[in-house]
C-alpha cells in the first residue's frame, strides 16, 4: 500500500499540527515534512539572504516554481514501501503559495498568475497522486486572514499581507473547483475535531485504520 495525503492551508492554519496528530494515529502514516526538507542545497543558498525580499523581489516566478516543485518530487521519492506519505503542504498547495506570489510579484490578476505558473508546472494534476485536504480558518477571506493573524506572534503587513490575501483567495477557487478531499473551514473545531473529520474523510476513501477513528 501507496500513497500520499496532503495537509494544505495558509499560515497558522493548523497543517503540522494534524500532520504530527495522523502520524501518531496510524502507524501506516509517514510524515514526509516540507519539500525544503528534501532539497535542501537551494533552500540553503536562499535562506542566507533577506528570505522574504528573495521570495518576494529578487528570485523570478521560474525559480521559486521549479524549486518548489522539484523538491516536491524529491520528496515523493523518500516514501518508505507500504505506507502513506504525509505531506505538510501538497502539490496544490504548492501550486497556490506559487500561484499568490506570482500574483503579488508581477503585480498580477489572480488569473493571470493562475495561467502564467500552470504553464510552467506542465500537468494539471497532482503528480504523483494525492489525497489533499484543506484546512481554513473560514470560508470568508478577510475573517480567515483575522483568526490566522490571531494566532501569529508577528503582524502581518505589507507585501506578506498581500501574499496571504492571494493565497487565501487561490486556494477558495481550488475548493469551489472541488479539487480537495475535505474542506475543513470552522473556526469552532478544535484540533482533535479537526482530527475527527479528517480520518473520517480519509477513512471514507480507504486511508487509515478503523480502529482509530
């Protein structure tokens, strides 16, 4: 048994948290991290710098792309035999954090970063497969960004304030598009009713052990 499930969302939106909470869980899980994790050598060489002016200024929309989505595959390559991967931030996630700062780069419509960072991804689907699920603090853009500022130590403003409006506002158009295993968007939930609705999700689709529900 193969496989990936993904945990997708913006800041502070509770992804690590259930990725740690499903590992612990099922011992058929295996928490596969972020993809900096996996390619570390041009993530290393960015990360000296000003790291928010390279994402956001000196680093070009092909750069951050093939970087992300190269340290994805690289990432899909360390799943052990057996079990099912757990990825904090998936392919579509990925896509959306490529898609909002392309956006915020080029000073571009949603759709036009949207098509412009398709293009250069080169598949519309997940590659390999996944099972993605994403969590929002709400449904509505400016109330999810309030609850995610809430619960940061740091203000969000400025460009990363932006970002997150883009990222937010992708992300909506992904679930409105159905792309998504589960949407969880209640800020009443806490994390292990979060939890609850994402192994029964995934328990719906044959990931996970009954026994643990």
């Amino acid at each position: 048994m193969t496989g990936f499930v993904s945990l997708n969302g913006p800041d502070n939106s509770g992804k690590s948290t259930q990725v740690r909470m499903l590992t612990s869980s099922w011992e058929g899980f295996y928490d596969l991290g972020p993809v900096h994790r996996h390619d570390p050598v041009p993530w290393a060489r960015v990360s000296g710098q000003d790291y928010a002016a390279w994402w956001f200024t000196t680093s070009t929309t092909e750069e951050l792309t093939d970087m992300l989505f190269a340290g994805h595959a690289k990432r899909a390559g360390a799943l052990p035999p057996g079990r099912i991967g757990l990825l904090d931030r998936g392919w579509y996630m990925l896509l959306a954090t490529a898609i909002a700062t392309c956006a915020v780069k080029e000073s571009l419509p949603v759709e036009g970063a949207w098509h412009r960072v398709r293009a250069l991804v080169g598949t519309e689907e997940p590659e390999p497969r996944e099972t993605p699920v994403l969590l929002l603090p709400s449904p509505d853009t400016e109330r999810s960004i309030a609850i995610a500022r809430r619960r940061d130590h740091s203000p969000w403003a400025g460009t990363y304030l932006d970002y997150q409006r883009h990222l937010h506002r992708v992300l909506l158009r992904m679930a409105h598009q159905d792309v998504f295993a589960e949407v969880v968007s209640d800020a009443r939930l806490d994390a292990d009713e979060t939890h609850v609705r994402i192994r029964r999700a995934l328990l719906v689709r044959g990931i996970g052990s009954p026994a643990n529900r």
